[in-house]
C-alpha cells in the first residue's frame, strides 16, 4: 500500500504542477496594469495564485497522507464478495456521490467515443455552436464594472458666475420641488442640500463633486429600499432640467462608495485634464476637445470644470 501511493503520487506530480503553473500564468498580465485596476484586481489575481500553489503543496503531502489510513478500509469493502452498502451517514454520502460519478464516467467514455468514431460530424458541430455564439454578442456587456444601484444620486448644480447664495438656496428649492414631483413620495426617504463653498478646508477635501463658489450646490438625494431603477428618475430629471431651468448646469457625479473608489475622488467617470501656462489656449483647447466629443452618441454631462468666467461675462 505504501508503494501504490508513492508511485501514484509521483505519477501526477508533474502534470498537476504544470497544470497549476498554467492557471498561474494566466493572472501574470494583472501584475503589469496602472491605475484603478491594478489596485482592484492585483489582489484578486494573488489570492488565486497562491491559493493554486497551496493546493498543489497540499495534493502532494496531505492528500497521500490521508489516504494511507482510508484506502485499507475501503479496500477491504470491495474485496468482500457482496460489496455491503454503508451504515453510517456519510458513508451512503460517499456512497451515492461514487455511484452517481461512475455513471457520468462511463456516459461521457460512450459520448467520447461516438465523437472519436465520427471526427468530421464532430468538427462541424463545434464549429457551428462557436459560430452561433457570435450571436450573444450584442448582449455582452461593455461596462469596466457593473452599476451599482445605491439608492442614492448626487445632482450638482452650477449657477451664473457670480451668484450670491440667497439666490442659489432659493433655486435649489425650486429644484428640489420638481424631484419631489419626480419621484413618488413613498419611495423618497430624504434631500439634503449643501450649497456655497464649505466653511473649512477638511469639508473642502472631502468635497470631490467640483465646487468652485456660492453659485455651486449639490442636492443628495436618498431612496427608500424598495424604489424604482435610479436611472430611471436621472433620465427623466435630465429631460425636465433644460425646460424648467435653462440656465442652470447640472450634472451627476458618483454618489456611492463604488464609484466613487473607481473614480479615485474625480467628479467624472471620465476626466481629461489641460495644464498650460497660457489660460487662454487652455480654455480654446478644452471648448474644442468638448466639441468633438459631443459627437460620441451617449454621453451625457459633458462640461469644462474652470469655465472662462470672463469670457462669459463679455457675452
């Protein structure tokens, strides 16, 4: 017995270690990633990896170990000529898992062979369910990460340059009032306001929706747990903002933790920032990209963070 065990073991020695160095190898590519996904999924591809290396070790000591004590008794069960079932409870576990694994074995050995004995059917019918695949790719999706529906959105508001805060809460109000007309009451838990610049500078850190005086404000919007899809409410507060209130711009930035983290603190998904000692051509450069990128079907928000505040005072 203890020969069969060695020899058994060093007979899958090699192939599980290849096999394990192949599933190590695929994460490798993650090491070599900047930015948000490194800092997401690097860990992830460790965990992998060494949970892959302390399989492979235990496969190669604990395993035969265990065997060495539970092989006998099962040996000597099939060595009797009436093969007795089990008494004890997880002996019929065993039992019924090793019946069931052995007819699975022996349909896919007679699946095999039908395969092996017909190659060119074979071929075909595997090419032709790849091919037919293609088909689902319409519906894949194309997200870095999935949405998270928090429950909650974050709508800020940007006044004319130069508007005093009396003025920015009482239009804030306005707009509160239409949100409550938006979303039915029974799924509105609360709106909080914070307008104006924060009073001290940790408020102003922890501020990452691009405040930049009294005429900006962010309206938080919070719903209860059994609510209708926030994007729902978003896309009908977009389509509502341009008639009721045309001089006011808006936009939404992340209001859960996750996209928040994602974003590293940005108040955009995406953000494209211009440095340059010339503000002037700062200002020509980033109104020109903003007009190529309205052309991208589907983006939504677009705006310059530092608009020209003189330029617009001459207009």
């Amino acid at each position: 017995m203890h020969e069969c065990i060695l020899n058994g073991a060093a007979q899958i020695a090699v192939p599980a270690f290849v096999s394990t160095l192949c599933i190590c190898i695929v994460f490798v590519p993650i090491f070599f990633l900047s930015g948000t996904a490194r800092y997401l999924f690097v860990p992830l591809a460790e965990a992998v990896v060494f949970a892959m290396l302390a399989s492979y070790l235990l496969s190669r000591t604990v395993v035969p170990t265990f065997a060495k004590f539970l092989l006998p008794p099962e040996m000597e069960r099939h060595r009797s000529p009436e093969h007795p079932k089990p008494k004890t409870i997880f002996g019929k576990i065993s039992y019924a898992f090793e019946h069931g694994f052995s007819q699975f074995r022996e349909a896919y050995r007679d699946y095999l062979s039908i395969c092996l004995r017909h190659p060119k059917a074979t071929v075909v019918s595997v090419t032709g369910f790849a091919a037919l695949s293609m088909l689902l790719f319409p519906f894949l999706g194309e997200d870095f990460f999935p949405t998270v529906d928090a429950g909650r959105f974050d709508m800020h508001i940007r006044m004319q340059p130069g508007t005093r805060v009396e003025e920015t809460a009482r239009t804030a109000d306005q707009i509160e009032g239409m949100l409550r007309k938006i979303i039915p009451a029974n799924q509105l838990e609360g709106i909080i306001d914070n307008l104006g610049i924060p009073y001290s500078g940790i408020n102003l850190s922890y501020n990452t929706t691009g405040t930049m005086s009294a005429a900006d404000g962010d309206i938080l919007v919070s719903l209860n747990e059994h609510h209708d899809p926030t994007n729902q409410f978003i896309r009908e507060i977009r389509r509502r903002m341009p008639q009721e209130f045309p001089d006011i711009l808006f936009w939404f930035p992340p209001a859960d933790i996750v996209a928040q983290i994602l974003n590293f603190g940005l108040p955009a998904p995406i953000d494209v920032q211009v440095q340059g000692l010339d503000k002037r051509a700062n200002f020509a450069f980033a109104s020109h990209l903003m007009d190529q990128l309205r052309t991208i079907p589907g983006l939504v928000d677009l705006r310059i963070q530092e608009p020209n505040t003189r330029r617009r005072a001459r207009c």
